[in-house]
C-alpha cells in the first residue's frame, strides 16, 4: 500500500486558518479508521501565506489552501464527509 503524505504549515498565517486544528483532525481521523498509510507532518512556513492552511498532499508541487480536513481527506482520494462522520 502506497504512503500518503499530508504536509501541514505550521506558520502564525496558517496557524490562524486553524492549521493545528486540521492537523489534530487528521490525526485523529486516521487513528480511528486505521488508515495506517496516512502520514501527516506539520512543516515550517511554506510562505504561500492568506486564504486558508497550506497544504501539499502526496508531494506534489502544488500547494492547495484547505479550511477543513474534509477537504484534505477529498484530496487525498478518501470520502471526506463519510470518514469524519465514521471517526465522529
């Protein structure tokens, strides 16, 4: 099973988007449903600052703003809203 990897920023803009909140989310939904390849890591400022937490997924180039972790569980090709009511 190939790993999947969730880089948080952990900057004051990002922390203000609730980035550590997402994070814990994260965590706690992958620790409930046992989605053991799911590897998320909080990461110094990325400095794509403003509209949301920066997130990269899976290391590819592009840094995505994400409010929720719904939408990283989307990204990451896992049914967001199903996940979170499961680990609820």
């Amino acid at each position: 099973m190939r790993e999947k990897n969730v880089k948080i920023c952990k900057g004051p803009g990002c922390k203000a988007w609730a980035s550590d909140r997402i994070a814990r989310e994260l965590l706690e939904i992958s620790d409930a449903l046992d989605l053991s390849d799911v590897r998320v890591c909080r990461v110094p400022c990325m400095k794509v600052c403003g509209g949301g937490a920066s997130i990269r997924v899976n290391g590819k180039q592009k840094i995505v703003k994400m409010k929720e972790a719904e939408e990283v569980l989307g990204a990451l090709g896992i049914c967001g809203d199903a996940a979170f009511a499961r680990s609820a």
